[in-house]
C-alpha cells in the first residue's frame, strides 16, 4: 500500500487551500471569530462606561 505522500502532492495540497471553497470559508471564520470580538469589546466598553444594569435605574 503506498504512503500518503506518494499519493498527495505539496502542489495538490496547496491547489485545495487556494481554492475558492477553502478561502470562502476562511475568510466567513475569520469574519465569525472578529465579530465575536468585537461584540464583546463593545459590551465590555458599554458596561465600563454605562456601569451594570443594576447600577441604572431610569429616573422619571
């Protein structure tokens, strides 16, 4: 039975990585993982600015 390397190449290899299938899905991941970020960034910075919920009540 011959080896995996025998069968795949280093050119087969980054033929799939350069295909439009794996960067679509790279690039929605990295959009994914950065808008997660961010939403956490601006909570984080709300809370520090705004304080907790239970430190706002609304004043009439």
């Amino acid at each position: 039975m011959p080896d995996m390397k025998d069968i795949v190449t280093d050119d087969m290899v980054k033929n799939a990585l350069r295909s439009d299938a794996v960067t679509t899905a790279v690039k929605q991941q990295i959009k994914d993982t950065l808008d997660k970020e961010i939403d956490a960034a601006v909570d984080t910075a709300l809370t520090d600015i705004l304080g907790s919920d239970a430190d706002n009540t609304v004043m009439q």
